[in-house]
C-alpha cells in the first residue's frame, strides 16, 4: 500500500512513496439503448507544429476534473480516512503541484477560467448564473479540434446552458451545472439529443450517472486510439458535488468506520427538489471518492493496455474547494488540509486545488512542484502540446516546460474575483514566486473594504493579516487588483452572481 503524507506544505516536498498495489475493478456495461452509437469525428487541417518534427507524434491529453474536491482529500496531498490509491500512484509515476489553483471558487466561473485561458479579472463567465450559450469564444476544445485533435467530453459541462458544447466532437452528460446536482438522472444529453434513463425514473436510483461518463471515457479512448490524429479527452466528473449518493459497494468498506450523523435534506432546496436523505453520509463521501480513484485507475489501465501511456498526458484536479453541501462534512475528513476556507470563498481553501500530471517518459516521475499556475493556463499548456500558437488574448501561460524539467517563464500575479470578493497572488522572487496573497471582501456592501495581507511562504493557514506591518504592499496589492479586470456587465464585482 501506499505512505499517507502530512498534509504540511513542509512535508510535501519531502515525501516517498511506496509502490502501490492496483485494486480490482468492477465490470460496468453501458445499456446499449442509452446511446446511438453514431458519433460523429469533425478534423481539420493540421497546422505546422512549431515543437514537434514531422515524424514525432503528438500526444494525446486527458484531463481529468473532479467536482469539490478537496486539497487534502487526497492520500497523496495528506488525506487519513478515504483510500485513494490509483491517484496517489498516478502521483508516484509523475509530477504532482502544491500551489495549483482553480479558476474560481464555484463551477461555472472555474471551468470558463479553463476553457478559455482567461482568469475572472477578463473572463466572461465569473459567477454561477446560467445563461444560454453564453459561451462562443475560442476554447482549448476548438484550438485543440483545428489542430487535428479529435474532441470528446463527457461529464457536466457546468458554464452556460448547453447540451452540445462549443468546439467538442462528442459531449455526453449534463447540460446545465444545476442538472450535474445528481446522480440518478432521469435524463442526460449526447451530442444535442436528449437521452432518456428509464430505470432511474420515479426515483428508480439503478443507474449512476458517473459510471456511464467512465465507460464513455474508455470507448472513446478505445475508438480513437486506433487513428492516425491524436485526442483530448475531457472528462469533467461530478464526484464528490452535492448530493450524497454512492452504489452500496463503494461505501461498504466504510460503514462502521466512521461517526454518522444522517443527512435530512430541506424540501424547498432551490433546484426544486432537495437532495436524497443520507443516513451515512462520512462512509458515502468516502465511498464516492474512492470510485472515482477506482474509475481514474481504470483509464490508466486502459492506456497501459492499448500501449499509448507514453503517449499520451493526463492531468487530475478538482474544480474548487470542498463544500458542506448533501449533508457533507469536510471538516471531519480535513478535507481542505492545512488551508483556511471552503468552496465560495477565496481562501486557499476555497480555490487551492489537487493537480497531478503524469505523461512516461516526459515528465520525470515522483516529483512536486511548487511554483503557483492556475487553471488559465491549461489552453496554452494543451496548444503548445499540440504544436500551435495560443491565442494573443489570454492570461495564460504554458507550463510545459516545467513538466519537463526546463526553464520555465512564471506569473506576475495570479487574481480571482466573485461575488464581491477579490483575490491575489503577487511578489515574493524566484527561489519564493507569488509570496504574498491579498484579499478584499464583501466589496458589495462595502466599495472601500480593507485589503488582506498574507505571507503564505510562513503563513499558509492565512491565519495572520499583516497589512498593517506592510502597508505598502497592501496598497500594491489594491491598485495590482484594480489593474488586473475589466469590468463585467453581467457579472459586476459589486452585485450579485
């Protein structure tokens, strides 16, 4: 089995890891009359790879995102109580980031933030409200599909109301973040056509919506494997959001285990209906999380098996901090590590993500990293992976160079606004980037709030405000934050999102 780790940045850049041992997978068949096995492969002429020669073949990309994860919810990021063994050894073969970050604090904001390679300061998506189609710009699904990768997704697309999402291929799974709620869905979506679940109807709860988004994951890659264009795979899961619910066999290793106090859910839950009770809701999250870490090792497998591991790049990461919701308790599982705040909050433990990339032979293995990215720059990540220009617009910047172990261009800052609320990370020098974090909330009710001032190279909790002791990086802090967006129609700093 693998060491569990401190969840201590301290410690975290010291840790070893013991080989892990693969557990054994259960079986789960997709019903043949969910999907109409017709899905379509749009190509488009390859652009000139500026980083590739013409016989090297570029690599296929899997990124993986699970849905209000927490920091140390991993064992490899810290976590005691629930057992993550295919994620922790995916850390043990690759690189694995202590100061990755989100787009933002909920869903829709972070996953814009991801698809755009534009931070909240400019992205246009910066709150959780749903609009139709909101989303037409350039997106890593199109510049990857103009580079001659073939596109897939299957999971909660989480921004803007949409069942056939801009720039993919192929979609399977919700089309709105509200929707992605819940795991027994009545219906789901594929490539624009409503897809009906008969047998989770009135309440039948037979069919759970992250299993049918793991085999569509593995078909796909099964599918395409065998052509001579490469893929990206997208695969958005929902585990552990909101509702509380786990097929009885990934929970049974944990009843018994852990104090309960059952979850009793409020009618008049603003999505219309109110989560499922839970009478064990600790042995459920447990359960949920060490699914998915089952389902992430079998993708693995399968690139193992179809002999495109080398090949082939996956990255792992959660879309915010851990939350309350269902009837969940982070606290109990410490599920946020040594950072303060939850989902909502731009604390770093409201947007303090997991990553960890693995790519064979690329990427040196069992390593950490300390430098801060972020979710913005995945795009430029993907599109230098695919030997094409990003485009000019963006705050992104590629790290790819520092998977691979080569002089790396780094951030000025790193900024986050929500709801009233800004954040970021500035200062400090190349042995210590971004050493300082800056906060301002509840800007709504208050345009002139005092600025936050934290040393999180001592001070990672973010428990001491130091802006009185360093005035003058606060005030940096507050015209860097000023500079860093433009303002936003739909989502003002000031109102509500």
């Amino acid at each position: 089995m693998y060491k569990k780790v401190s969840s201590s940045e301290e410690s975290l850049s010291h840790t070893i890891f013991s080989p892990v041992i693969p557990g054994k997978y259960l079986s789960f068949s997709l019903i043949s009359s969910f999907f109409l096995m017709n899905g379509f492969s749009l190509q488009a002429s390859e652009p000139e790879s500026k980083n590739y020669s013409e016989d090297a073949r570029r690599p296929n990309i899997i990124f993986i995102m699970a849905d209000d994860l927490g920091y140390g919810d991993l064992g490899c990021y810290g976590q005691e109580k629930i057992n993550t063994p295919q994620l922790d050894e995916m850390a043990e073969e690759g690189m694995r980031f202590t100061n990755f970050y989100a787009g933002s604090t909920v869903s829709a904001p972070a996953r814009c933030a991801l698809m755009t390679g534009k931070h909240t300061g400019h992205a246009k998506v910066r709150g959780n409200a749903s609009y139709e189609r909101i989303y037409e710009d350039t997106s890593v699904a199109n510049i990857l599909r103009k580079a001659g990768y073939t596109t897939g997704m299957f999971g909660k697309w989480g921004f803007g109301q949409d069942a056939k999402p801009v720039g993919f291929d192929e979609f399977f799974g919700y089309d709105t973040h509200r929707a992605a709620h819940y795991y027994y869905p009545e219906v789901l979506w594929h490539n624009g056509k409503q897809v009906e679940i008969p047998k989770n109807k009135n309440g039948g709860r037979q069919v759970y919506s992250h299993d049918l988004f793991t085999e569509k994951a593995l078909e796909f890659i099964k599918d395409e494997h065998q052509k001579d264009n490469p893929f990206f795979l997208y695969l958005p899961y929902t585990i552990p959001h909101a509702e509380i619910l786990v097929p009885d066999e990934s929970k049974d290793d944990y009843l018994g285990k852990f104090p309960e106090e059952a979850y009793k859910p409020n009618a008049d839950h603003q999505y219309g209906h109110g989560y499922a009770p839970q009478p064990e809701p600790n042995a459920t999250r447990a359960g949920m999380i060490t699914r998915m870490d089952r389902d992430v090792g079998r993708i693995m497998d399968l690139l193992s098996q179809l002999d495109i591991e080398e090949n082939t790049i996956v990255f792992f990461t959660s879309d915010n901090g851990p939350c309350y919701a269902g009837g969940q308790n982070p606290r109990f599982f410490n599920a946020n590590g040594p950072l303060r705040g939850l989902k909502f909050e731009l604390f770093e433990g409201g947007i303090r993500v997991p990553l960890i990339v693995k790519w064979p032979e690329k990427i040196p293995a069992n390593t950490m990293q300390r430098e801060p990215f972020a979710f913005w720059d995945f795009l430029p990540t993907a599109a230098e992976l695919a030997g094409v220009e990003p485009p000019s617009d963006i705050d992104g910047i590629s790290f790819l160079p520092l998977l691979q172990n080569k002089k790396q261009q780094l951030h000025d800052y790193l900024y986050w606004e929500f709801s009233g609320m800004q954040a970021i990370r500035f200062g400090g020098n190349s042995r210590v980037p971004l050493k300082w974090k800056a906060l301002r909330l509840n800007l709504k009710n208050n345009p002139d709030a005092p600025v936050m001032l934290f040393n999180l190279r001592n001070d990672i909790s973010e428990r001491c405000d130091v802006s009185g002791q360093y005035p003058e990086l606060a005030e940096k802090a507050k015209k860097l934050m000023e500079q860093a967006r433009t303002e936003s129609e739909i989502y003002p700093l000031m109102g509500e999102q």
